[in-house]
C-alpha cells in the first residue's frame, strides 16, 4: 500500500506537458491590449526589449526583439527610422513592401506565432487599429566563423568544417554542390526549443525511399528539445543501443558532397556543426578523406595499417592473456621464459593486471581528452611514460604487458573517424574477459558473438557490414586496398538504384606515339 | 522500410561451400588414408564430384517451388501432409548430425586446447552462439559465414604456406597401389559429405530469389569445398606419411603440430584453433538453422525464441550421449552412411514425383 502522504501529492508531469502551453489568441487591433498579451505570453523574458514609436502620420507602433539576436543597425536604420518618418496612413503591405528596409518580411496574426518569431531572432510590429503584425527577418547571431576540424583533422584536401549556424554550413554545402538537383528540407524538431532539421539529399541520385524514410523519422520525434546531431541521430537509429555507431557523423563538407553524391541523405542540426550521414557502412570508418588525395599505393597502405590497428586494438589483450595463459606451448621457451622472468614480483593475476593498465590507459586518455592541449599532452607524457616506468619498476606490472598495452593504445588511435573510437577502446575488454576465461575458445567465441550483432545490425534498413555482408566485390576491394578512382566508375549499387553511373572516363593510358616521346597531336 | 537485401546467390555458395568443407576439414585425410592410402585425395576428389548431378537435380528442385521459405517449398513440392513427414525427416537427420557435431566441437577442443575445462562446457558456449543465430534467422546466420570466411582466410593460407615446405612428394606414391576396389570403399565413405553440403545448398536454394544459375554455381561450391579437402589429404599425405596419418582421428591437427614457423610459434595449432571454432560453429550453426526451419514447416505455432531455445535443449541432449571422441566419430560415420546417404534416392525420387504430381502447377502455394 503507498504511504498515506503520498495520495496528496500531484502525479509528476512529464517535462514536455510541463512546459507552458502557448495561449491561443490572434491580435485585436487594441495595441496596449495586444502588446500586454504578447508580454504576457512571453513573461519572464529578461532580454526582450520593447519600444514604442510615433509615426508622423500619428500612428503607434509597438517593435518587440530580443536585443542579442538581431541586426541593431538594421533595426534602427531599416524599421524605426523609416517608421518615423512616415507621414501617410499606410496599410501593412505597403509598410512592409515600400517603407522598411529589410530583407524578409511576414504578416501573422496569431500571438504564438509572434512568439515564436521573436525566438527565431525576428522583430515583431504591432500596429494600433490593425488586427495583424509584421515579422520582419532581421536576425543576427554571432556564431563561430568557419574553422578546421578539430575531431576529423587532415593533412591534405579541404580543412573547412561545419560551424553551429545551419544556413551557412547550407550555404558552404551549396558552394560545394552548385547544382538545382541538390535538396533540402526543413523540419522543426523539439517542441521547446524549435531546432531546425534540414534533410539534404540530390535528386535523382538517392532513392525516394530513404528520404521518406529520414523524414518520417525524424517527424516521428516527439521531444521537448533537441540539442544537435548526436541527440537526433540516436532518436532516428535503427538501433539506438548498439555499441558501434549505425550512423557517421562528420563535420566536414567535404564528406558530406561525397555521401550524397553516392545517393545517402544528410542530416544538419542548427546550432551543431556535425552533420550524420544516412546511411553508413562499418567499412567506411576505415576510409579517410585523404585516401583519395593520396597515392593508391599509399593509400593502400595506410589502410592496410588503419585495419591492422583495428584489429589489434579489439584483439591484441585478448590474444597475448590467451597466448601467455592458456596455449603457452605455442610461444618458444626462450620468449616464453623471458615472459615468466618479467612478471616475477607481480602481485596480480595476468588479467587483473592488463585490466588494471587498460583501465589507467583509458583513464588518461580520457583525462588528457578534455584538458587543453598544452596540458593535455603533460598528461600524456605523465601519465605514459613516467607512471609505466614507475609501475615496471616497482614490480606492479611486468614490461611485456606495459608493451602490448601501449601497442593497443596506440594502435586505437590509427582511426580516422573520432566516432569509432569509443567502442574500440570499450571492445577490448569483453574480449580480454572471454580470453581469460577459454583462452583462444573464448576470444573465439567472442569473435563470433561479435560477428553476429555486426551483420545484424541495420542502418535505415541497409545492412551495416556492407560491402563484407552481404558481399559487393567492386565495394569490398575498395576497403582494403584504395582502387584508382576510374575503377570506381559506379556509386554503391545498394544506394544508388537508378543512377549508379558517376563517371565515364577511361584510364589517361599514353598512346604508344606518346610512349616514344611524340605528342598525341603529332 | 523493407530491407534492400536478402539471401543473394553468392552468398548461398559461399554457405555451401564452408558448410560442405565443415569440420571434414579435421577428420578427412584419417578416413580415407586407412583404407586407401596414398589415393585418398583422389578418393576425395571422386566423392564430391559423381554426387555433382544430384546438385543439378537440387536446383530443379528449388526452381519448382515458391521462394522465401523451406517449409512452404516442401509443402509445395509434396504436399502438406507429405511435406511434413518429410520436413520432419530431416530435422530428424540434421539434429543428431547437429548434436554431434556439438560434442565432437568440446571434445576436440578439451583434446587439444584445454584439457582442464570438461567438454559439455565448451559444446553449451558453441551451442549458445548457435542458438543467437538461428534466433536472428536464415539471412544474418548467412551473413555470419560470409564475414567469417573472410576471417579464416589468412589462417588457411596460412597453414597451406607453412605446410607447404615441409611436404615430401615421395610420400604421396605408389598413387594407386591399393586399387580400384578399396579406392570404390574410400569413395563411398566420402559421398554422405558431399550430401550435406547438397542438402544445406537444397535449404538455402529455397532462400534465394535470383536462382537462374543455382545449379552451376551450387555445383561449383559443393566441388569446390571437396577440392580444398582433397588438397588438404594430400598436404597431410605428402608431410606426415601413410603410415602416421592412419594412426590419428584427426591427422589435421597432428600436422598442424609437426610444422614450424620460424622460431617464433612451436607449432602452428594458433592457426588451427580459430580454424576448428568457427568449422565447428558453422556446420552446427547450418544444422540447427535446418532443423529450426523445418520444424517451423511442421508447426507454425513453434514461434522464435522458444523454437531456438527447445532446439538448444535438443542438440544438447545429443551431445551428451557419446562419452569419447572416438564414440563422436563412430555416430558420425553412421548418421552419415543411412541418414544422408538415403537422399542420393530420396531426391531423385522428390523431383521425379514433383514433376509428374505437380506438372503444369509450379508455384502452387502450400496449404499450410
């Protein structure tokens, strides 16, 4: 039975239903009437700023803005000065279409609208004797200017990233994409905070499907508000659970023309700059922008290094405990009495040990993450160096496990997405526990486990292993090894249904006149 | 939305292919080497290639009922009540084969790896992975294999490369010198293989919607699988002998122990050992995924998970029954010798009774 007391208390209301529902009401014509509702429905409001002009024609205007988020100059210049001087009785068209000075304009009548304009950075006339208001767009938010990525950082290629204002990172996306066939929608998403989605996409590349599908999803978010990318991309995830990430975030242009250029659809968020690609194959995490910039051989190369630091960094603690615990007979007697030398004086168990050291790994990690970079990097170094030196040497861990943690460690870090990161470093410990537990069986095991959550796994209903599994070889081949790009003629066929063709150039082969030294004229 | 892929061709093959090979990749060259010597990798050859027609006669099979799901192909191929005992004959063959493929996974492992760990323990972790994949259903179980394929790639290659040096050519002759009689028995105890691999590609056939070119390319796997295997007896011919290789159960393993790497790993069982897991998750993982679909054929009330969990119980009580590796080896032999053998009549005799009963009604929709 509940406590007694408890009968008198209010059943908690969800936030969303907590928040003030706006009053519906449209304007009367009454400007004192009309100003004191809208100040009324936007009470509280410490910031809002509310002048009152007398035209020459004797009418009263009532301006109501936020200070901080429009033009002043504008306001002063464009609506207040002209307002002052005018002499003639005008009705609201002609205010708008021939007396101010502004870039955009609507007429509304109702007071939440009003509401909500003045939240988006407008200005709002309310006129004495007309039952309908001028919403003039003149906002102005400082925002970040365009600067490189920190997260997704490249030596070669474009370094511009995203910023937090969503029409210039449109802007910057149409730059990039100077075609009609290049879409955007708008989509309002938290009923609080009224964040604009836009759903970007190319005609006739994407299939209708997926659009209707991002958009579908993303209306069927009902929240109070929405704070970016990583809020939305977790709400419209086919699996919002799963460790790895079903969809890349990017916060560069340059990846985003590729995408929809391949046929995905593009989701921005204002006020984040990162922007998530639908939909995203586990392979492509693997792929960095430079790698088209590079050499195929090079490139080549560093993905085969990129896969190899994949594989160590999930494997590695797992392989070495099943290996010095388990299946010792498999090492050499010489390494593996140099091993057993090592550890004499450890206090711990093998794997209480490499947990230990992974744990401190991560923890520094972590600590030098969020500190500046200066700092950061003492961090690093202390926390590296000097601590893995103290502990071998004050017998707490043997130098054979320092070495493969820092191998591991490092090799975490050979991603080029940020977003894989995390469940990399989380990864390793499953497999080290299964490890510990059946040696090779349990590493085994885990592989397999692993395996069949991964090709489970969907991304807006696309397989996530795509080109693995289901298996596409012009698509495999470009994982493991960067292919010259007349090789990648075709976009993904899983993508691109109809318009799979992206180039028609053959390889720039010299003619045999050329190959002697001739020109191709001659 | 619908999800843009299923079960493709290539993937069917890529099935067949390494459930074919399976967890023979172990016993092979202990079986055929005793009776027939130095031919035992022709025996191989042999055994996966006469059984190739009834791949064909498969394909025919598949192209002659509805795509999408076994229980229904069947029921439309014989009809519901036929179709059911016949769905339920399988599961009944796929299950013990099931099941001891599940001991002989533990044991083979507690023989090799963890002497101290008892073998039920490690046959209930392989049964658990087993079990989540025929709960996720035919099409991630497929896709598993695809991606674990490319997982046991660099561990073949690598066995074949560090065997390869240690091969003695002298060891693979007199090739013929047990005759053709004895070379007739070694065949006969490889063909019940190639059955299984037919049967899997039988299963699967029935899962893929573009199916022109089944048959060549079913074909095509199932041979395939019993080259590698061919390829393999002669590898552990040609580095352990005759006279070894009659001696051991599983003489793959032994000649994983003989070669050396270098100086850095003592023998190369590190490649054998993932190579034995994923054999063993894969066959099981095929066997159980069969029965699971047919029992569904029988019964549609047997709903997910409770399917796959009753199933888990079943192919564990198997598993318990043979008490040594030796006992493992003996069932096996028999299940496949009658159960599997039986189908090198009983499908002939399916497409002849489909095409004769069902002529002129192809894709006649089971009443289930």
């Amino acid at each position: 039975m509940a406590p007694k007391g408890k009968r008198f208390l209010k059943k908690p209301t969800p936030l969303h239903q907590k928040t003030r529902a706006v009053p519906e009401g449209c304007l009367t014509g009454n400007l004192d009437h009309d100003s004191n509702a809208l100040k009324q429905l936007i009470r509280d409001a410490g910031d809002l700023e509310y002048r009152l002009v007398y035209t020459q024609g004797h009418r009263h205007v009532a301006l109501f803005y936020y200070a901080d988020m429009v033009n002043l100059t504008l306001v002063s210049r464009g609506i207040i000065h002209p307002l002052q001087q005018c002499a003639q009785e005008l009705d609201i068209a002609h205010i708008a279409q021939s007396l101010l000075n502004v870039p955009a304009y609507k007429q509304a009548r109702e007071l939440a609208r009003l509401a909500e304009a003045l939240a988006e950075g407008s200005v709002v006339l309310l006129f004495q004797g007309l039952a309908e208001a001028l919403i003039l767009g003149v906002s102005q938010i400082e925002h970040r200017v365009i600067e490189r990525s920190e997260s997704e950082d490249v030596l070669m290629g474009p370094h511009e990233s995203f910023s937090e204002q969503l029409g210039r990172n449109l802007a910057l996306m149409r730059s990039r994409l100077a075609t009609p066939a290049f879409k955007n929608k708008f989509i309002t998403l938290g009923k609080v905070s009224r964040s604009k989605v836009a759903v970007m996409f190319i005609d006739g590349i994407v299939s209708e499907d997926l659009v209707a599908e991002v958009e579908e999803r993303l209306l069927r978010i009902d929240i109070d508000y929405i704070s970016g990318a990583g809020h939305v991309s977790e709400l419209i995830s086919d699996e919002p659970t799963a460790v790895l990430p079903l969809l890349r975030i990017t916060e560069r242009p340059s990846r985003v023309a590729g995408a929809l250029m391949e046929g995905r659809v593009v989701v921005l968020a204002d006020g984040d700059p990162s922007a998530i690609i639908i939909p995203t194959f586990a392979a492509e995490y693997l792929q960095s922008s430079e790698d088209y910039l590079e050499r195929p051989a090079i490139a080549s190369f560093l993905r085969f290094i990129r896969f190899g630091g994949l594989i160590i960094s999930v494997f590695l603690p797992g392989l070495w405990h099943a290996l010095v615990s388990f299946h010792h007979g498999i090492i050499p007697p010489p390494l593996f009495n140099s091993i057993v030398a090592g550890r004499e004086g450890v206090p711990l168990p093998t794997v209480v040990e490499m947990i230990v050291l992974l744990l401190t790994y991560d923890i520094i990690v972590e600590a030098s993450t969020r500190m500046p970079m200066r700092i950061g990097q003492a961090l690093g170094i202390v926390g590296g160096i000097i601590l893995g030196q103290a502990a071998v040497q004050a017998g707490l861990v043997s130098p054979a496990m320092v070495i493969i943690v820092s191998l591991t460690g490092l090799s975490t870090f050979t991603q080029p997405s940020v977003s894989i990161l995390g469940p990399l470093r989380l990864l390793k410990y499953p497999m080290l526990v299964a490890s510990s537990i059946f040696g090779l069986f349990g590493l085994m095991w885990a592989l397999v486990f692993m395996v069949l959550q991964v090709v489970s796994m969907r991304s807006f209903g696309y397989p996530f292993m795509y080109p693995l599994a289901p298996f596409r070889w012009r698509g495999e081949l470009d994982i493991f090894i960067r292919i010259p790009l007349f090789w990648l003629s075709k976009r993904p066929d899983l993508l691109a249904g109809q318009n799979q063709q992206r180039m028609n150039i053959t390889p720039p082969y010299p003619g045999k006149g050329e190959q002697d030294g001739q020109s191709r004229k001659s | 939305m619908d999800n843009p892929v299923r079960v493709n061709l290539f993937q069917g093959a890529i099935a067949v292919f390494v459930v074919t090979i399976g967890t023979v990749f172990f016993p092979v060259a202990g079986v055929v080497v005793p009776i027939v010597g130095q031919a035992g990798w022709i025996a191989v050859l042999l055994g996966f290639l006469i059984p190739l027609p009834w791949v064909f006669m498969a394909a025919a099979l598949v192209r002659k009922g509805p795509i999408g799901e076994w229980g229904q192909s069947v029921k439309a191929w014989l009809g519901p009540w036929v179709g059911r005992v016949f769905l339920l004959y399988i599961a009944f063959c796929w299950a013990w084969l099931g099941g001891l493929l599940l001991a002989q996974g533990g044991m083979v492992f507690h023989n090799i790896a963890l002497p101290a760990t008892p073998p039920w323990i490690m046959s209930f972790a392989l049964l658990i992975l087993v079990v989540l994949a025929d709960m996720r259903g035919v099409e991630v179980y497929v896709r598993s294999i695809e991606l674990l394929v490319m997982v046991c790639l660099p561990f073949v290659t690598a066995f074949y490369l560090a065997i390869l040096p240690t091969m003695q050519l002298e060891n693979l002759q007199p090739l013929l010198g047990d005759g053709p009689i004895r070379l007739a028995h070694a065949v006969y105890l490889v063909i019940p293989w190639a059955m299984e691999g037919i049967l899997f590609g039988l299963f699967i056939g029935t899962h893929i919607k573009n199916n022109k070119r089944f048959g060549l390319t079913i074909s095509l796997a199932v041979f395939g699988g019993g080259a590698a295997l061919a390829l393999l007896t002669a590898f552990t011919l040609g580095v352990l002998g005759r006279g070894v290789t009659e001696t051991y159960l599983y003489p793959t393993v032994e000649l994983a122990q003989t070669a050396r790497v270098g100086f850095f790993l003592q023998g190369i069982e590190i490649f054998l050992y993932p190579l034995w897991f994923l054999a063993s998750y894969i066959k099981t993982g095929a066997a159980f995924v069969v029965v699971s679909e047919s029992l569904r054929g029988v019964w549609a009330g047997a709903t997910q998970p409770y399917r796959s969990l009753a199933l888990g119980v079943l192919f564990f009580a198997v598993s318990q029954v043979p008490n040594t590796v030796q006992q493992v080896v003996a069932s096996l032999g028999r299940v496949d010798s009658t159960f599997f053998m039986a189908f090198y009549v009983i499908i002939p005799a399916l497409l002849l009774w489909v095409s004769i009963a069902r002529k002129g009604d192809p894709n006649q929709s089971a009443n289930s």
